[in-house]
C-alpha cells in the first residue's frame, strides 16, 4: 500500500487528433451555433469545478479545464447525437452540472467537449399520489426545493452546495444532504433514470427500484461519475414538508460519550433527521462561529421531524434519554435551530477558505465497531502528515449517521500554501495521502459523500482491491470501449492511470 502512486492532475493519454473548429461547427448542427462555444471563450466560462485542485491551477495558469467545444443541449435526443458525434471521431465528453464538486470530477482535463447539462432543467412529470417526481438533471436543487415548497412539497436532499449544485450532479457524485440520517443519501431519492451510453443509446430503466426483473441496474449510474453514461432525466421520491420540527443540542465531555449516544439512537429505531455530532476544535472553532453560544466541549446538534407532532416530539424525548444517559448536558435548544438557519453560512465568507489557502475535506465512513478509530487514525495521520510550520488545522464532525455506522468530516486548512504550484499541490498531496490511507487501514471507505474524481483516483485500487477494481474496468470497457465518457476518471482508464 505505501508503493501507491501520487495523483497526477494533467490530461490522461494521447487526446484524439481533431480540428476543434469542424468539432464546433458539427456539434453546432446538433444543438444551435448559439448554444456552442469554442476556444479560449470555452474555458473561461467554465473554468471547472469548486474544488481546490482546480482553484490552484488556474491561478497558476495551468487549468485543468482544457475543452475544446462546450455544448448545451436541451434534449435527450440532442445528447444522443453529441455521443454518436464523440464516438465517431473519437472525442472524450465530460458531463457537467451545476459545477459544485470538490473533488475535480467535473474537469474536462482531456479537452474533446464539456457537455453543459445546464440547460435540461425541466420537470417532466409530478405525481402527487405516489409522491415522485420526474426531472431533468440539469434542475437547479435550491430552485427545485423552492418550487417544491410552493406547493407543499420537499425533496428533502439538502447539500450544502444547494445554490449551486445541480439534480444530475447531486446523482453522478453519490452526494448526501443534511437530512440524510433520516430521509438517506440522493441513493435513497432515486427510483430511476434516464441515461444515453456512450455510443449514443437511449436507456430508460424501471419506474421503480424494486423489482426482481435482473440486478438493479439504476444504482451503477449513481456515483458513476460520468464514466458510464450521460444521466438525463431522474425519477425521485418526495414528501410533504413536515408539519413539526423538534430541536436539540447536548454537550458531551468526550467524543466517544457522543458516538455511543449516536449508536444507541440509530439501532434503537430512532431517525432524527439531523444528527451532527463535532468534536471539540469543530465545536469551538466551527459550529460556535455560527451559534455564538460559547461552546468549549463536544457537542451534539439533533433535530427531528415528520407529520405527526406527537410522534416528533415522543421521539425528541427519547433521544435526549440517550443523551443524558451517556453523560450529556442538556444546552439550550435555540443552538439547534439556529444552526439549521445558518447551515449554509459555512459556505460563504468570511467562513469558506479562500487562495492562498490549502483546504480540502477527507469524509471517510464505517460501522460503528470502527468509527472510533476511524476517527482517531484518520485526523491523527493528517495533523501528522506535514511539518507543523504550515499550521494545519483539523476540525471534525459526524454528520450523517446509519443504522449501522457513521462518518467522519475532516475539514483541513492550511494557512499559507507555498508560492509555487508543484510544491502546493505536493503539500496537499501528502495530507490527502495520509488521510485516505488511514481511513482504509481503520476499516473504512475513504470517501461518504464526496465522490472519487480526481483528488481519490489514485487510491481507488487500495479502496476496492485489484479485483475489485479490474470489475469496473471490465464494466467501463463494456460500456465505453472508446473511452469516451470522462477517460482515465475513476482510475479506469486503459492502462489504470489516474486523471
């Protein structure tokens, strides 16, 4: 495990041989000259995703969103065409949504074209008996939660990248939302999907994911990536918006008190809908930013809901048994409440990290027999990864809990990163490095929520075994033999490079 490789983040193989000129004009007679850029015009308006890896390299001048053409199709039939297109002369396609990833997933680092999703944003279908609703992934998830709200309804899936974050994306990356201890991860929302393959077909899967009809096909889409196919459309499940919310905080004088206070209200049947849990430098340093409530110990944010008040509030009652049953204190409940109304303020300034910083999140997930040490090994390999000189910070919460484990959230900062590029990224590299091997030696996943994309890639194969790995190269090749979609992301390229 200590032979792996450290990640590379330029281009992946030799790119195809094309004029970028005759890709637009042929691209531009699929969708509309007006919806096609090319060129230098291409890379600035989409200069790549959220995360660090890509901020770092165009402020050096070495972006790794390099596309040719981008393309903004508005059907399903319009994406088909693009892939036959791409197929045919053999041009890598890198779908795009609403851009919010962390991870460098959404980098067109190959170049060929950058397919902006952005435009397919319509709800095809409501259905207000089974509660479902079909939707194209280009749907803004704020706009769509609004609109949803306007009529009584939620999607209960609330990342915090929800201004920004589009439904196809939220899918392609496995990402969770805050309510996920309660209403699941956007694995749990989807019932089915549209998807175009590579070769251009059009794949509409069951209506509805339970079924003995084969494998439950519909999940190898979710968390893919982009490397299978190009989602379209999505089938998912919504609810009304509770009619009472009920919340909570205790503070704990360790963070083992804390998780075993979370074991026992998961495998007790309990579901609050959220569930935070931040160790003391989180409490203190993060949450209190926002609570302003003096905070000097661990502490536990809770909140529940549903339909019925007075199964809310039995439930509420409950859980605070546990609570103080594992040594809690009870704090004012407002802590609770008004989290839930800052919650999206850690995402903007003067809270969100900016260059010259180093930042990055390294969420990692297991049962509880391991959380402990998950937790331990995890944020103790990365405060011990670098020399202390750069002043790392490492502040950690829990935030998405299951009936059977946890997850840890491992937010780092760095000050002050070096001036130059190489040495940065060599900095981060080696935080990075540490953490997801620590999370794999612990017995956990090195990732919850966030997905693999570029940052992860070259740790995949220590994450799933060669085994397990040679599997979805042998799915990417069966799918995608021209490595088309997204090549080399996933570490699924042809020779297993990382992008």
């Amino acid at each position: 495990m200590n032979d792996i490789k450290w990640p590379t983040y330029g281009t992946f193989g030799a790119r195809s041989d094309f004029d970028s000129r005759e890709l637009a004009a042929e691209v531009a007679a699929i969708v509309g000259a007006e919806r096609v850029l090319q060129g230098a015009e291409a890379r600035r308006q989409y200069p790549g995703d959220m995360s660090w890896l890509t901020y770092i390299h165009a402020h050096h001048g070495k972006p790794l969103a390099t596309q040719d053409v981008v393309a903004a199709p508005t059907s399903t039939e319009e994406v088909a065409a693009i892939m036959k297109l791409a197929t045919r002369l053999r041009v890598p396609v890198t779908p795009l949504g609403g851009g919010s990833g962390v991870q460098g997933a959404a980098n067109a680092n190959c170049g060929g074209i950058l397919l902006n999703m952005g435009r397919m944003k319509r709800v095809r279908h409501l259905d207000l008996l089974s509660l479902t609703c079909t939707v194209e992934p280009g749907m803004n998830v704020k706009e769509f939660e609004d609109d949803l709200n306007a009529q009584g309804l939620t999607f209960t899936h609330y990342p915090a990248s929800a201004e920004w974050a589009s439904i196809g994306g939220c899918v392609a990356a496995r990402g969770s939302g805050v309510l996920s201890t309660k209403y699941g991860t956007i694995q749990d929302h989807v019932l089915s999907v549209e998807v175009v393959l590579p070769g251009g077909d059009i794949v509409q899967l069951p209506e509805v994911p339970r079924h003995g009809v084969g494998p439950e096909v519909t999940q190898l889409f979710v968390g893919s990536e982009g490397v299978l196919g190009v989602i379209t459309a999505v089938k998912v499940k919504l609810r009304r918006i509770p009619a009472r919310r009920s919340f909570g905080a205790f503070r704990f004088d360790g963070l083992a008190q804390g998780i075993e206070a979370g074991r026992r209200i998961m495998t007790s049947g309990l579901r609050p809908a959220v569930m935070r849990l931040y160790d003391k430098d989180a409490a203190m340093h993060s949450l209190n930013r926002a609570v302003d409530a003096g905070l000097d110990s661990e502490t536990m944010v809770v909140m529940f809901d549903g339909d019925h008040p007075s199964l809310v509030d039995a439930e509420a009652a409950i859980c605070r048994e546990i609570c103080v049953g594992q040594g809690a204190r009870e704090l004012d409940a407002t802590i609770g409440e008004t989290w839930w109304d800052k919650r999206y303020v850690f995402y903007h300034p003067p809270y969100a990290p900016q260059l010259p910083q180093i930042w990055c999140t390294m969420d990692a997930v297991s049962d509880f027999t391991h959380i402990e040490a998950l937790y331990r090994n995890v944020t103790c390999a990365m405060r011990e990864s670098i020399d202390p000189v750069w002043g790392l910070t490492v502040r950690t919460h829990l935030s998405h809990w299951f009936e059977w484990g946890s997850m840890i959230y491992p937010r780092f900062g760095i000050p002050k990163g070096p001036d130059d590029l190489e040495s940065a990224l060599e900095l981060h590299d080696r935080v990075v490095r540490a953490a997801a091997l620590a999370a794999i030696e612990s017995g956990g996943v090195m990732n919850d929520h966030h997905g693999v994309g570029m940052r992860l890639a070259p740790y995949l194969e220590q994450q799933l075994g060669s085994t397990g790995l040679a599997l979805l190269r042998h799915l990417k090749a069966g799918i995608d033999p021209g490595q088309i979609l997204c090549p080399g992301k996933l570490a699924l390229g042809p020779d297993g490079g990382a992008a």
